[in-house]
C-alpha cells in the first residue's frame, strides 16, 4: 500500500483546524461530559441505597464492555457480558442486569432491558429519561440512572459508581477521571504546536506507516482497540489492535520484507509503501506476564526495523489511565486525519 502525502503544516494551519473543529470540540468537551452526567446522577444513585447483592451481574449490549474490563477483575458474584439480544436463560429475578444505552436507541439494550423486566430481573438502566428505552423498561425493579449525553464513556462512569456502591465494582474517580480528559485537552490542544503536543508529533511519526495498537492491560487493550478505530476512521488506512500473538509475525514480516535501499529516491521509484509502526499504550500495569510481553514486542521491533512508540499514562486510577490513553491515541487519529487532507469527522464518544 502506498503511503498519501502528509502535509505536517496543515496541523498548524487555521484553516485547516477550523475544518476539524466539531471533532476537536467533541474530543475536548470529553472532561465536562463526565461532570455533567455524575452531577444528574444523584437522586437516582439515593435509589440504590437497599438493593441487596445479586445472585450474579448481567451486563447486556454492545456498550457494556467497558464494564466489563472493569468488574470481571473485581466483581465478588458471577458477572457475565452479554452484547447480543436478549438474556442467558439462567437470568432471574435473583439477578442484576445492567444495561448501558446512551442514545437510547439500542436494539439489543432493549431487547435485553424488556427480558430483564419479563423476568423480575433488577434492571440498572443507563438511558435518556425521555426514551422509548427508559419507558419500557419501568419496573418496581428498575433503577434509571438517566443520561445527558451520548458518550458512553461518561455513561459508564455513571454506570460503574452505581456497581460500587451495590459492592459490586470498585470505586471510580469521576472527578480524577473528568480532569484526566481535561489534562489530555490541554496537552493536545490543536494550539499546542509539534515538538510540545504528543498526539500532533505521534500523527506525523504515523504519516507513512500502518499501525499497530497494542495494550497489555484489559483496560489497554480496550483503548487500543478504540484508537485503532479512530485512526481507520479518520485516515481511511489498516490500522491493526491485537493481541501479541497477532502482531508479532506482522512485526517480523515487516524485517523480512525490508531489504530496500535506504538511499532510494522516492521521486525516481515512485510513493513510499506504507510500513507497521507499533504503538504501546502503557498504563504502568505490573503485571509480570504484561511487562514481559510488552518488552518482547518493543525488542522484537527494533531487531525488525520496525519503529516504536510507547504512549504512558502512570498515574490516577485504571479508568483515568484508561481515558487518557484513549483520549491522545483519538487526538492522534485526528490529527493524521488533518494532516493527510481528509475531512474529518466526529470521533465516536464512548469507551
């Protein structure tokens, strides 16, 4: 695959920021959001104050698994994720289903909530107050936690301070991770100018490469999962998330396959080939099993030519880390977006 021409001047051009002003807007408004939803959420989490432990935990529809990465760790019942329609036979009255719906226009999140509430299951809903969703899911067992907004990021925050207080998951941070999103902001700022913006300076090392997103973590390899989306999206090229076992034959392919000459003229032998580039994201996890396997990709890498970038995020909780990582690999996405002259589109909210 030939790599576009990326014009790293368009990343400080007016003009060109203006065209991409909705998704920048969208990426830096991601802090408020979250204040925004917890703030609303204060009568309906009063609510939740009697609820007995479950028998085990349901989260069902497609934007349940952030909850996932985070209570399966953690939840001290049976927890199970279950994205498609409908619910596990075995799901009873005995049983907390949850189930996270933003827009409220969920197909299978309403498929699930009508189940939950056919069979006396009690039912946490995360929907608009107003939606056919929220409606139909009234029960004396239902909890709605109504949302303000469509980012199922903040939503889940929402959603997972509900669980702790049941002793279902643990605590979460909402202010710490609101200013985590706020901080990524700052530092990515579409003002802030290349040499002294992370996600503007790993858009340009980006610029004729295919990347490969790794996270060690469950909540990393969520977010990498999420930045390799944003950079399809807004680049229109592969971009790959997996695990190490799927990217290290990539890797090493990419070695094998390098025997170019690195004195070749590009205006003579036509566009450059697009190249892997692996990109770490680090939540400073000590897992022995993780580090290892991240020092094996990083070495793997650089015995292969194939350049490396390791974004960090060390500090705060697992779900502030998370958002952080997610936040500047969704800047990053954006910015090679605009730098390769495409026009950009919102980011999807969300985890």
């Amino acid at each position: 695959m030939a790599a576009d021409f990326f014009d790293d001047h368009l990343l400080g051009d007016e003009t060109a920021l203006a065209g991409a002003d909705e998704v920048l807007r969208n990426l830096a408004e991601a802090g408020s959001r979250v204040r925004h939803e917890v703030n609303a959420s204060g009568d309906a989490m009063a609510a939740l104050a009697n609820t007995p432990r479950p028998r085990a935990v349901v989260a069902a529809g497609s934007d349940a698994r952030l909850l996932r990465a985070v209570l399966e760790p953690w939840c001290p019942v049976p927890f199970v994720a279950w994205p498609g329609p409908g619910l596990p036979g075995w799901a009873g009255a005995l049983d907390l289903v949850v189930v996270i719906a933003p827009g409220g226009h969920s197909p299978d999140a309403a498929s699930a909530a009508a189940e939950a509430v056919r069979r006396g299951c009690v039912l946490l809903v995360s929907a608009p107050a107003s939606s056919p969703l929220a409606e139909s899911s009234a029960s004396r067992s239902t909890v709605l936690l109504p949302t303000q907004t469509d980012d199922v990021l903040a939503v889940a925050v929402v959603a997972l301070q509900a669980l702790h207080t049941l002793g279902l998951g643990p605590e979460v941070d909402a202010e710490e991770v609101a200013e985590k999103l706020v901080e990524s902001a700052l530092t990515c700022s579409p003002r802030k100018e290349l040499g002294n913006n992370p996600a503007k300076d790993l858009a340009v090392e980006l610029a004729e490469t295919v990347p490969l997103v790794w996270g060690g973590s469950v909540l990393a390899a969520r977010a990498a999962r999420r930045v390799a989306e944003a950079m399809r999206q807004a680049s229109g090229r592969t971009a790959l998330a997996a695990d190490a076992g799927h990217l290290l034959p990539v890797i090493r392919g990419a070695g094998a396959g390098s025997g170019r000459d690195i004195f070749a003229d590009p205006f003579d032998d036509g566009p450059a080939e697009l190249r892997p580039m692996l990109i770490v994201l680090d939540d400073g996890s000590e897992d022995t099993t993780i580090r290892m396997t991240r020092s094996r990709l990083l070495a793997e890498a650089g015995e292969n030519g194939v350049r490396h970038r390791v974004v960090t995020c060390t500090e705060g909780g697992p779900i502030s880390r998370y958002a952080a990582l997610l936040t500047t690999g969704q800047y990053a996405a954006v910015y090679l977006g605009l730098g390769l002259g495409r026009t950009s589109r919102p980011v999807a909210s969300g985890d």
